[in-house]
C-alpha cells in the first residue's frame, strides 16, 4: 500500500457483496480465506449501480467481473484492465501504468512498450533521436 | 452505460468498511490524488 501513497494514489476494492458481509472478511484471518489487515477501503455496490455504471456487471451472475479503473487527478480515466473471473491482477503492472501517466503527466513525455520507471520515455518532439538510440 | 479512457469516471458514493467502521465512500474524495478502483466478485474470493 506505500507503493500507492508514495505515488499520490488511493486504492478502494468495490463488489456487491453488502457492508456487513464485507466486514466479516475483514475480520477472517488469512489463512482462513481472510483479508484481515486490509488497509484499503471497501465499498458496497448492494444495488449493483456502480458496476452497471462501470460496464462490470455480469447479468447473468450479477456480480462485477475483474474490472480495474486507473483514474486521475481530475477524475478522468486513464486506465482500464478486465479479467474474467478466474484470473487475478498483477499489482506490479498497476504501480508500471501509474508511473507512467505520471512520467507523463510530469514531463509531457511517452511512454512505449515494456517502458517501466528508470528507463528512457519519448519526447514527442524528438522522437528520432529516441529511435536513433534505442531500436534495433 | 460503460467508461471509457480519456473520459471523466462515472460518480459514485458507497457504503464502505474503512479500517473497520462504516463509512461512506465517493469519488470526490480522491480529487487531487490519484484513484485505483478495482471491482471483484465475491467477499472471501481472490481481487
């Protein structure tokens, strides 16, 4: 979680599971399939109007698919990753994408393909000399 | 409805559990800083 303070970001987990229910979880040990020691806030979508809103909502089960908003400092979206229910997330590619917006956000510059903190972005306005030195 | 990149993300105001007691939770919250909302299925899954 100091990963996303350290970044200026908030973290909040959304399903449509009720406050109550949520509680308990909070409350489960770990090794009981627990969260206990969760620091981020959960939110109770109980009407299901956040998930619907968000385009996660899966009809047929009504619970939210895997979805995951990267939103800005003025509340714009930057970011949307989707699994389907069986696959977890990577919190390492969300740490990379914040990095990056922020790279960009910062110095006006972007960021290419497998770019990661540390490593060279492009100056829109000298592109070529980022190609000149980088491909290969 | 559904959310796109590049456009503004839907408000919203929830019940939540923060640090165990019940609060209510929007997206106003957050301006300022940067937001990782994420939805999952079920309490007592995996995120």
């Amino acid at each position: 979680m100091s990963e996303f303070e350290q970044r200026n970001a908030g973290v909040v987990a959304v399903s449509t599971d009720s406050k109550f229910s949520h509680k308990a979880w909070l409350e489960t040990p770990r090794k009981k399939g627990g969260i206990e020691g969760c620091k981020y806030p959960l939110l109770a979508d109980f009407t299901k109007k956040v998930s619907a809103d968000y385009g996660v909502l899966q009809e047929t089960s009504g619970v939210a698919v895997r979805g995951l908003f990267l939103i800005n400092t003025d509340g714009v979206v930057e970011a949307i990753l989707v699994n389907n229910l069986p696959i977890g997330r990577n919190v390492d590619e969300v740490l990379r994408l914040l990095d990056a917006f922020q790279e960009h956000q910062k110095n006006g510059v972007v960021c290419p393909i497998g770019w990661a903190k540390g490593k060279e972005a492009i100056n829109p306005a000298q592109a070529a000399a980022w190609f000149e030195k980088h491909a290969k | 409805m559904s959310v796109r990149v590049g456009e503004k993300a839907p408000e919203f105001t929830l019940d939540a559990v923060v640090k165990g007691d019940f609060k209510s939770v929007s997206l106003k919250d957050y301006r300022g800083k940067w937001l990782v909302l994420f939805f999952y299925p079920l309490d007592f899954t995996f995120v």
